[in-house]
C-alpha cells in the first residue's frame, strides 16, 4: 500500500513524516517542487500490508 505526503519549506509536514517512519513506513520516492518563493518536497511511502491473521500479503 502506497501513501504521500508533501513537507514544505517551513517544515510543515515533517512531523506526520516522523509519525509515518515509526509505523513502518519506507520512503520509497522524493520529488521536489520548487516554487517561486519556496521549495516543497513530494513524499511517497510505501508499507507492506499484512492481512487481518498480522502475516504479509503475497
């Protein structure tokens, strides 16, 4: 399973980053955006599923 997440330049974002990190979260994609007055970053993470018995999907 596949999520995002944009961390902006003034941090924004970073501490939902964090949260995702500790759940098991790789990132697995970051792209930048540079904006007129501001850089952005594009965060994809991806996590393996597991099924409801806690063992992974295949």
């Amino acid at each position: 399973m596949q999520t995002s997440l944009i961390i902006e330049s003034n941090g924004r974002g970073k501490n939902e980053l964090d949260r995702l990190l500790e759940e098991g979260w790789v990132v697995v994609s970051v792209t930048p955006n540079h904006g007129k007055s501001y850089n952005d970053f594009l965060v994809i993470l991806e996590k393996e599923e597991t099924s409801k018995s806690g063992f992974k999907k295949e």
